[in-house]
C-alpha cells in the first residue's frame, strides 16, 4: 500500500532528499507503508522512488 500525503512535522511537504529517505523510512516502519510526500510526486521524482 502507497500513502501519499504529508508528514505531520513538515506543513511545506518538501525536504532535501537526505531527510526525506530518513522520514520516509521511519513513516514505512511505523506503518507498514510506503510513504510518499505530495511535493516529491509534483518534482517527478515517482518514479525514482518506485524503481
């Protein structure tokens, strides 16, 4: 299951990819789930995360 949406700690939704990767881990683990920020989708790079 892909959620996509924001991370509570970040209303702007964005982060440098370094921080990104560390919360998106975290986001997984906790939940079980791939996680997706909104902005990453808008900057194209899906298909980075999804390869």
């Amino acid at each position: 299951m892909i959620y996509i949406g924001n991370f509570p700690e970040n209303k702007n939704n964005c982060w440098d990819e370094n921080i990104f990767f560390k919360q998106m881990n975290k986001y997984s683990l906790q939940t079980n789930r791939k996680f997706i920020p909104i902005c990453i989708i808008e900057a194209k790079k899906i298909t980075l995360l999804l390869n």
